[in-house]
C-alpha cells in the first residue's frame, strides 16, 4: 500500500516506504541528538547501544514519530525489540500507518 505524505505528514506525492520511513527517522535522530549524524551509516546501527539514546531520548523519539506519522504507541507497542534498531523501528512505524489508512 502506497501512503503519499510530505514532510508535514500531508498528503503529497512523495511516496511512504520502509526507506522513506526510516530517513524520515534519521532526521528525527538527529533533530534530538546531532552528534548521532555521523554514527548513521546503513540503518542497522541499534538506537540504544551505538547510538546512545536514554529512556529520554527513546520517548523523544515516540513522541516525534507520532507526531510526524500521525500515529499512537499504544502501551503494548512499546516493546523493546520494536526500537532496535533504526530500520526495525521504521518498519514497525510503516506497520502502524498502514494499519491507521486502513
């Protein structure tokens, strides 16, 4: 399922992806912590180990995605293994907005 959004999470012609998802995580990353730019090389760097994110910075992180994806982490969502690692988050994230279009 193909969701068009901009950066604003308005709908455009910019397509959401697994990819999409996880640079627009980046830039989250990044907008909480700046020193984490030259850390990101593939996506598979673990958000809490090589990043160096706290509890702080992961409920920063929440709460930036679902304002920027329009979507809820409800408490059985927030699990450990679905922030891992940046490109499993995007994936869980992606998950979650095609559940919400439905």
């Amino acid at each position: 399922m193909a969701i068009k959004m901009n950066e604003n999470n308005y709908e455009t012609n910019i397509e959401i992806n697994n990819e999409t998802t996880a640079k627009i995580i980046i830039e989250i990353i990044h907008s909480i912590d700046s020193g984490c730019e030259s850390l990101i090389k593939t996506g598979d760097e673990r958000i809490v180990d090589d990043l160096g994110f706290d509890s702080i910075s992961i409920m920063e992180l929440i709460f930036e995605i679902e304002q920027r994806f329009k979507v809820d982490f409800e408490g059985e969502m927030l699990l450990v293994q679905n922030f891992d690692t940046i490109n499993i988050l995007a994936e869980f994230v992606q998950k979650l907005v095609i559940r919400k279009r439905i």
